[in-house]
C-alpha cells in the first residue's frame, strides 16, 4: 500500500469527507485527493500533521510498520481527562455537554453567569 493509499485509509477509518480531513489539517480537498491518487508526494510535514491531528503512528503511515493508530489518548477529551485528573463522572459530564447543540450550551451559561452574577452581588452586601 502506498502512503497516499494509507492516507486514504486513515480517512475513510474516520469517515471524513476530503473537505473534513483536509480542513484540520489546513488544506483543501483538492490536496489531499493528490496526495491518497499519488499525484503528489506527501511531505513529512503533512504526515507530521496528520499524526498529530488524527493520533495516526508515523512508521505506520511512513512505512506501513505497526498499527494505524497510536495508542497515546485518542480524543482531546482523553487528553483533557489525563490533565486535570477527571474520573469517569466529569469526563460524562464534558461528553453531554459539548454534545448539547449551541443554543442549549449558552443557555446554560447564561444561567450560569447570572448565578454567579448574584452570588457575588450577594457577598458583597454582607461585606
């Protein structure tokens, strides 16, 4: 399998449209179609990327040596997990509510801000 097959694969392993997968790694589809067709090379900064940005094992997608996917955390939300120590009930609380739709997140920070608004309007009237 050649290296833009590979690209290809890691792709369609993650069901991303070529507009997707070009988009986080700041190029567009066009780019990676010539990269998975072998019409253009794939430069080891682009590989780079694309291991950072899609947990992909650099020898596998360089030389076809180990697994596609590394084993290091495979979300940010693992990564942020690991960093700040969160059990399972925060990351299930960080999970519902990103998967909220936008609407609902700011009403809830709306509430949020209002709440924190009048606890500290009300520690201020008992100074």
């Amino acid at each position: 399998m050649t290296q833009g097959e590979r690209v290809k694969e890691i792709r369609t392993v993650l069901s991303l449209t070529l507009e997707k997968f070009g988009e986080k790694l700041g190029v567009g589809k066009t780019a990676i179609s010539k990269i998975e067709k072998n019409e253009r090379s794939l430069t080891d900064q682009m590989a780079k990327s694309i291991c950072r940005e899609y947990n992909v094992n650099y020898d596998w997608l360089m030389d076809e040596d180990g697994e596609m996917f590394s084993d290091l955390p495979q979300t940010v939300l693992d990564e942020l997990c690991l960093q700040y120590e969160l059990d399972d009930l925060d990351r299930f609380i960080v999970e519902l509510y990103v998967g909220l739709p936008k609407d609902v997140r700011d009403g809830i920070k709306a509430r949020a801000k209002d709440l924190i608004q009048k606890r500290t309007a009300s520690e201020e009237e008992e100074k």
